[in-house]
C-alpha cells in the first residue's frame, strides 16, 4: 500500500534540483512515493533524474516528449500516482527532513478532504515565513466557508498546490487534476474548485516547505506571452463560480480577485516584451467588458482610487480592430 505520493514537476532546473532531490531523500519512508516529471528539459535535469531512480526509494520518472507546462506535467503525475493521499513539490524548491511524515499524521488525524500549511519563502539569502490567510488551526471546516469575505484575503487567494495534502477521494471525484496547457496562474481554478466542492478541509501551523522565489527560469519572472495565461486561468474562475449555487455571494469575491490580478501585471507592464505589452492590455480591457458588469462595478467602488482608476481606464478602452497580436493559446 502506498500511503502517500509526492508528485514533482521539472522543467531546467539542474541548478536546483539536486536540492530538492536531497530534501526528498530526508522524507523518504518505504510506504511514500515520488513522481518526478521531467517536461521535456533542455539542461542537465534529465540526467539528474536519472541518477535519482537509482539513489532515492520510492523514485518513480516520468518524461514528456515536449514541453506542456506545469499545469500538464503535474497532470500526468496525478494519473500514475498510486498513494492514499497526494502532495505536490515544484522541482526548484525543498522540504525539510521528516516534512511529509508530520504533515501526514496530522492530517490523517483530521480525517479531512484535504490541508493547507504555511511556507518559508527563499528569495537570495533572504527568508520569510507566509501563512495560510486562514485564523483557525487544527480545525475541520466547510472549505466554502473559507472564500468570503470579498475584501479580505483568503484561504483561496493562498493558490499553491504544494502548500497542502490532499486525499485521495478528491482525485477519484475529478477535483484534483489542472487544466491542461495553463503555464501560469493554473492553481487558481484549481483551489477555486477544491474550496467549492470539496467536503472539509483544515489549515496546520507546520512551516517545512521552502519556496524559491526569483528564479531566473520561473515564469513569474519571464514577461513573454505565457504569462498572459493568467487571463484563460480567471475567465474559468469567473465561469465556474458563476454556475455555482451560490453564485450571486461569492462572484464578489473573483470579480475583485480577478481586477487584483489585472492590476498587477498593468502596474508592472514594462517587464513584458512589447507585442506582449500591447496583448496585455487589449485582452485584459476584453476580460474587464466579459465580467458581470454590476458585479465589477461594485468591486471597482470598493478598491482604492488608484487601481479603480486604472481599471475603469482601461475597461473604456476601445477593442483593437485588424491588430495583429500575439496569441495566449
């Protein structure tokens, strides 16, 4: 019986991942396995993995054939894990020793769907402890209790799916797979699902993970056309919370988490490439008209001067007619 399975993405990162794999072997026990999934890397991270198989119990590879993002490399390793529970760790971050183990106990004696911790984020030399935006500890709770309120943060605005466990009856009701082909902002319809649909969840104050930030090779620092796959990531937010049975309560809140969103990349819109740049604005004005607009415009009157100015400027902009862009897809 396999007790747990830690799926770990790769993707040219043979800087890091010796790292994260000696932190694997730390958590190693006879009952775990680890999913390493090689998305077609073009470095050293190939060989690195290879030697891993050998080196590390429970050491199980999968390779793609080319380059399909974090969100399908996870994907295929949810469809090859065996365990009772699930955990996900991205291949240029670490554990601490025994992480997995804890983590495991507790929430075994939670009998929860699934757990969300807290992480240490790594950026240099620098550290810094993020918590779950969740007061309550150790307690079992409703996950959609956990979305509201609007203006607040969130249990769902803490998207990361390495920062949790998860059993497997989430898998087996189709709660736990990505959306194929999103390489970035892919957890966010995800976690949106997992709160909305799943039966109980809980937070741990257990700190383990380390979360590299900054990373050269890291999509959040790369401003080509995939980071516009945030905009695919929220529409389905939008779509999905808007068939929901409570629809007209929580659409709020990703409205408003949505325009967060489009905020940040506008306020920082010089790190993108040109043609980029122009796509930016042209799809996000797009997604602003797409939203409930009484819903936006009650989001928009909650936010601060700035942002709302910036958004209702850029909502008027006009739709770009015979302009080439550059495509998301």
């Amino acid at each position: 019986m396999v007790k747990l399975s830690v799926i770990v993405p790769f993707y040219n990162v043979q800087t890091y991942a010796p790292d994260t794999l000696r932190s694997l072997r730390a958590n190693a026990r006879e009952d775990f396995e680890f999913i390493l999934v090689d998305d077609c890397s073009t470095d050293g991270t190939a060989d690195i993995l290879r030697r891993a198989e050998d080196e590390i119990p429970g050491v199980v590879v999968r390779r793609h054939k080319q380059n399909g993002g974090l969100a399908t490399a996870r994907n295929t390793g949810l469809d090859a894990a065996r365990g009772k529970y699930l955990a996900f760790l991205d291949g240029d971050d670490w554990l601490a020793p025994g992480y997995f183990a804890e983590v495991l106990a507790r929430t075994e004696a939670l009998g929860c769907d699934f757990v969300r911790t807290d992480h240490v984020q790594v950026e240099g030399r620098n550290r810094s402890v993020h918590r779950v935006p969740h007061g309550r500890r150790g307690e079992v709770m409703d996950p959609r209790d956990a979305i509201l309120p609007a203006e607040r943060s969130t249990s769902v605005d803490y998207p990361y799916a390495w920062a949790g466990l998860y059993h497997r009856r989430l898998l087996d009701r189709g709660l736990l797979h990505f959306t194929d082909g999103l390489r970035t902002a892919e957890d966010r319809p995800w976690i949106w699902r997992l709160h909305r649909e799943a039966d109980s969840f809980a937070v741990l104050g257990l700190l383990g993970i380390f979360y590299r930030r900054g990373v050269a090779s890291s999509l959040t620092q790369i401003g080509d056309v995939r980071q516009l796959d945030f905009i695919r990531s929220f529409d389905q937010v939008i779509r999905e919370t808007s068939e929901d049975r409570d629809a007209q309560v929580l659409l709020p809140k990703a409205v408003r988490t949505y325009c967060a969103i489009i905020s940040h990349h506008m306020s920082s819109i010089e790190r993108f490439e040109p043609a980029v740049a122009r796509t930016l604005k042209s799809m996000s004005a797009a997604a602003l008209r797409r939203m409930p607009q009484q819903v936006l415009d009650e989001a928009l009157d909650s936010m601060d001067v700035q942002r709302a100015t910036l958004l209702r400027r850029l909502r008027r902009r006009p739709a770009a007619a015979g302009t080439k862009e550059v495509s998301a897809a």
